[in-house]
C-alpha cells in the first residue's frame, strides 16, 4: 500500500521536478528538486513524513554517511533495514542528473545542518 501511495504522488511531481530544475539557477537547484521531488516522503526536516520513510537526520544514518554512498543511494535507489518504504531511483525521477543529485545533497546537508 505505501508503494502505491509513494508512486501516486510522485508521478505528480516528476514533471514538475523535470521542469522546474531546468529553470532554476545554480544556487536554488537542490532546494527545487528536494521541495518537488524529495518533500513528499522526507518532509521539510529530513525527518520522514511518511510513515515508513527513514529520519535522515538520525545521528550515525542518512545524511552522516558518505557523499559517495548517499549518491549512489539516490541514483540507484535504496531500501533500508529500518524502513518498510524503499526510494526509487532519482526519487522517482529519471531525468534527474548527477549535478541535480548532487546539489540535492548540498541542499540537505546545509538546510538540515547535518555535516
């Protein structure tokens, strides 16, 4: 059930994503993709606003991993032992570039002041 619910609202951001990220400039990037495409499951403070979907701000987890892990996690998608709710690949967005994924990233490392 949380699949079908996951993949019903992202199908109405991934256009918006796609688009939105093309217009937007370099400094604003991460924080359009993240508010159109990531905001759905992972909320405005990485904590998880659905249930099922991990706290990326858990000390030890999420955002304390690896730039190198956290990127391959979102480009290729991932399943945690400690979620029922697995991410699909670019947050269901395909058009999404490794530059987009990595100002992501940027973004939530900063606006979640994780290091």
């Amino acid at each position: 059930m949380y699949k079908t619910l996951l993949l019903a609202c992202l199908s109405g951001v991934v256009a918006g994503a796609s688009i939105l990220s093309a217009y937007a400039s370099d400094a604003d990037t991460g924080k359009t993709i993240y508010f159109r495409t990531c905001l759905v499951c992972h909320g405005s403070d990485g904590t998880g606003d659905m249930p099922g979907v991990s706290d990326l701000t858990k000390k030890g987890a999420g955002l304390y991993q690896d730039d190198s892990i956290l990127l391959s996690r979102m480009q290729n998608g991932y399943q945690s032992t400690d979620s029922s709710m697995a991410m699909p690949p670019r947050g269901g967005d395909p058009a999404l570039t490794e530059s987009d994924l990595k100002e992501v990233l940027k973004f939530m490392r900063k606006k979640f002041q994780v290091p």
